[in-house]
C-alpha cells in the first residue's frame, strides 16, 4: 500500500480496510483528526469511533477496531511509490453485549515510545468467553489481519455479512494486505 506521497500511501492503507469492513457494517473508519499526513508520525484509525459497531447476527457481536500506523519511507520505491504505510499496533475487539469475548492485540511499543511489557501479537480471552483462561492472559497467535477477524465472525460467530461476496472480498483485501505487509 505504497504511494509517492503520504496522503497516497494512507489512501492506499485505508481502502482495502474499508472495503474489508464494508462486509459487515456500514460504519467507516475515522482518523484522528489530523488530515495531512506526514512521514515518520504516529496516527490513530479507528472504527466507528468512539463507540463499538452492532453488527447483524444472531449473537448481538459488536466489533471495535483501532489501529496506528505511519508513513515511512519504503526501500523498495516502485513504480507504486517510495512511500507506504507501516502499521504500528492494533486491538480488534470482538463484544458479546459490552463483555469483551475475544480481544487481539498487537502493541510492542507504547505510545510514549517505551516498549510495551508484551510485545508479540497476543489474544485475549474475555469475560464472555466462558473459558478457563481470563482477560489478563496473553495467548500468542503471530499477526492477525483485520481480514482474519470479520472472517471468523462470519464464519464462527455467525456475524451476518452485509454482501454476498463478503468472503470473497476479504479474500482481496487481506492478498494486498499481505502482499505488502513487511513482517
């Protein structure tokens, strides 16, 4: 998700997650105010702020997700530009009622630039979960996509998309994710 300039580069970031969230609400992703973007700035992209998005199913699952990102230089300056978009850290919250169920965080630096007590990708079990482990463990799971969380919703939890092609445009948006993500 590269472009020749910052704004082009978080055009080209924000799309696919759009499009992504596009398959189970209507609610759009919104940043934080700051609406020119430069490089090597911390900036925060949430859905649906402040509150989590309802969305259609049998078991009322709400979905809260926040991500921060910045615009860096990228090495290899193709044709698609010598910008791109580096994620910083994300919480996609999956909500039975306002109970967390499951939590997926990714947040190795703190945003006072300290590094975060843990900094691997992790899942959290909620409250409403119902198992044995609680809400302050921290289950190792490697990087999760957006993409890999309304999927399981779908899939799952019986999230009701709002598209009939929904898998499949997941499927496209998380190959671009993945196509240019760098670990």
């Amino acid at each position: 998700m590269a472009g020749r300039k910052p704004a082009e580069a978080v055009k080209n970031f924000l799309e696919p997650l759009q499009i992504a969230a596009s398959c189970v609400t209507k609610a759009i992703f919104v940043t934080d105010g700051r609406h020119k973007p430069e490089t090597d700035t911390l900036y925060t992209l949430a859905l649906g702020a402040p509150d989590p998005v309802q969305l259609a199913g049998p078991h009322r699952i709400k979905l809260r997700a926040v991500l921060t990102y910045r615009v860096v230089r990228w090495g290899k300056g193709d044709e698609r530009g010598p910008l791109k978009v580096s994620t910083a850290s994300y919480a996609y919250d999956l909500l039975s009622g306002n109970a967390a169920l499951l939590t997926y965080h990714w947040q190795p630096v703190r945003r006072d630039g300290r590094p975060h007590r843990v900094p691997y990708p992790h899942l959290h079990l909620g409250e409403a979960s119902g198992h044995l482990l609680g809400p302050k463990n921290h289950v190792p799971t490697g990087r999760v996509s957006f993409e890999a969380v309304l999927r399981f919703a779908i899939e799952e939890l019986l999230v009701r998309p709002l598209r009939s092609d929904a898998l499949a445009r997941l499927a496209r948006t998380e190959d671009r994710f993945l196509k240019f993500k760098t670990w």
